[in-house]
C-alpha cells in the first residue's frame, strides 16, 4: 500500500481495519474498539475518507449511460428530530436530513445522492447533479413528492418520460402524517404519467425502496431507534458519501452477481477494500461534472422514428377494451344442409359479379374419382403363403 501522510498517525494496516468497520455498519465508537484507536481519530478519519469518496465518486460517475432511473428519499436525523430544531438549528442542517437517492436499472449502480431538507430547493440540486452524470435520456420513476414535476422539467425538460407512482394509506383517525403502520388503501399503488410516455406496466419504485434498506445496514447513522445517530451535518454527508461509494465500486448484490459499477460498465473488476483505501487515498480534489447534451435513448418497447430523430411510441388507450378473441367456426356435420345468415340472399352469378363458394355445399361425386381403385388395407398379422385379399 502507497504511503500517505495519513500514515503519521495511525498504519495503513489500522487505517484499514478502520475503513472496512465504517462500511458495515458500525458506529464510531464500536469502529474505535475494533480498530483499537481513539474515538476522536476515528472521527476524524471517517470525515477524511467520506470527503475523499465523494471526490472519487465525482471523477468516475461521468457520461453515464443508463435506460431507467429510480429516485427516492431516505429518512434521517441530525442530532435531534425535527420537531425540537429551532430556525437557526434548522438552518444549520439539523434535524431532518433526507438523503436524495437515484439508482440506474437494470445496473442498481447508484448515480448520485444529495443530503439535505425535504424540500425543493434541495430536491432541484439533486435533479441538477442527476442531470450531469447521464449521457442518454433516461426514465424517470419517482414517488409522489410534489417538487419533483418541477425539477425534472426544469433539469430534463419535457421531453423526458417521467411517470410516479403513489403509494395510498388509509390515516385511521391519527391526528400526525406518520403512516408507516397503517393498512394500505385499495388500490394501493397508482401511477400518473407526468412527461412523456413512459411505460407504466414496469413503472416502479421498489428497487430503489430495497436499496434504501441495504443502506441502513452500511451506515449505522441511518438506523431507527438507536443512539448511533449523527451529530454534526459534516460528518453524515461524509458518512453516507463513503458508504455509496463503497456500494457501487465493492458491494456485489446477490442478483446480480457483480458490483454495480462492473455492470454500467465503470470499473471491469470487482474492488477488495484494500483497492478501494487506495483509491481514496490518492484522489485529487473533483468537482462535480459539468452537464452535457444528451443523446436520446432507443426503446425497449414498440415505436415509430420521427424526421427529428425522436421516436414515438405507441401507447394503448387507457379506457380502451381490449378486442376479444375471434371465435372458432364449426363446421356443420355431414349432410346437413348450409344455413345462410339472417338477411343475406343467395345472388346468381352474372355479369358484373362474382360467384361465391359455399365450403359447406355437398357436391356430387366427380366421374374421375368413382373410377379410382379402393386402397388395399395391409394387415401385419397375414400369413405369407396367403394369396393377398382384393
């Protein structure tokens, strides 16, 4: 491993003892037993190596391509809940802290995250930084957070297909907003095409809904009901930015068997911890990437090529039922006679008309086919001296 000046204080060896502790969840004073060094350079680490993984983060999630993309927030807190910030402490970045998430499918590599209030100035910084890592026009799927229409317009444009879906609970009388235990309504999901003409059958939410869930397990921070919860607003931006970086470049989900950044096709190997320390520790100092033209996407389902380049895809009415299936036709049973519909009358061929062919007429027998001689049956079980039967 590269010498660092990092090294002055604690060994590279210790210091990755303490990185990999940090990604799975551990808190920091748990980290400081593990690694067996104090709590305060265990801090102070942590905001180093956090720092360090955004800039990586910043210098390979670039031109990035990617069909579909999913968006949703995950809920947190800064040193106390929301309903005990005062203004100034609310300004501060204390309190809620919701962590903006957008994941690119079918790769589940994470795009970009952006940690702030609930709010539509934070949720147009997100869309802005979406906005410039992506190379095509992606679909968009979100849930029903009111600021989204107006930041993905704003960012995207739109003509980008752009669909959410809104998740229905009953309130059952409780005087807060808080639904998370209440029975759903039904139906429970609806989805609304907002831009474009995104595909509502694959419309979805949930993969970005599981990988919230994996993400509480990499940042101890973000667990309910604990006293592992940040302090400072630094600090949990550089915790959740180690933990993202950590799950694209080195987390292998099980369904899809390598990393995330394997399969949008930023790194060709899978990285150890040992590599990803490395990366961290020699990154420069990164921007965030400026915003591009976008190239427009083909798609997956079935369309029509516009003169100016985009395509149109055809999409089936809502209320229009579907046509049900032709039914057979049974042919009458030998000799019976035809029946012809109600209304109709048999028309004589003559000038001017064609003649129609009843399938179903008995014919009389043609000369030809009463001369022709009957097939001879075969029986397997003749004797061989037999004359053969006429």
């Amino acid at each position: 491993m590269a010498a660092t000046t990092m090294g002055n204080y604690i060994n590279n060896e210790r210091l990755l003892l303490l990185l990999k502790a940090l990604v799975n969840g551990n808190s920091e004073r748990a980290t400081s037993n593990i690694a067996n060094v104090d709590r305060e350079t265990v801090a102070r680490y942590a905001m180093i190596l956090g720092t360090k993984a955004q800039y990586l983060h910043n210098q390979m999630a670039r031109g990035l391509t990617t069909p579909l993309i999913e968006q949703d927030e995950l809920w947190s807190f800064v040193k106390k809940k929301q309903s005990r910030v005062s203004p100034a402490e609310n300004a501060a970045g204390q309190g809620e802290a919701y962590t903006f998430v957008s994941l690119a499918m079918p790769s589940r590599y994470v795009v970009t995250w952006t940690v702030g209030k609930r709010d539509a100035e934070t949720a147009s910084i997100f869309e802005a930084d979406t906005r410039a890592r992506l190379s095509i026009m992606p679909e968009i799927t979100t849930d029903g957070f009111n600021p989204y229409p107006l930041a993905i317009g704003e960012h995207f444009g739109p003509g980008v297909d752009y669909s959410q879906g809104i998740k229905r609970f009953r309130k059952g009388g409780r005087k807060d907003d808080d639904h998370r235990y209440e029975p759903p309504r039904d139906p429970f999901l609806v989805k609304h095409a907002i831009f474009g003409a995104p595909n509502l059958e694959t419309a979805t939410t949930a993969h970005v809904e599981r990988n919230n869930s994996t993400m509480r397990h990499f940042i101890g921070r973000m667990r309910r009901l604990v006293l592992a919860f940040s302090k400072c607003p630094k600090h949990h931006r550089a915790a959740v930015a180690l933990s993202y970086c950590y799950y694209n470049l080195c987390w292998i989900p099980k369904g899809l068997r390598v990393t995330p950044a394997m399969s949008i096709g930023v790194t060709a190997h899978p990285w150890d911890e040992e590599e990803f320390l490395n990366a961290l520790l020699s990154v420069l100092e990164t921007g965030l990437p400026e915003k591009g033209p976008l190239s427009l996407r083909q798609p997956a389902t079935p369309s029509r090529l516009l003169a100016n380049g985009h395509h149109l895809r055809s999409v089936p009415s809502a209320g229009e039922p579907k046509a049900p299936p032709p039914r057979p036709v049974t042919p009458p049973p030998d000799g019976a006679p035809s029946r012809a519909p109600a209304g109709s009358e048999k028309q004589t061929p003559g000038k001017g008309t064609s003649p129609q062919l009843d399938l179903f007429e008995p014919r009389a027998p043609s000369p030809a086919a009463s001369k022709r001689p009957e097939p001879q049956q075969l029986s397997l079980f003749r004797n061989e001296s037999e004359p053969p039967t006429q």
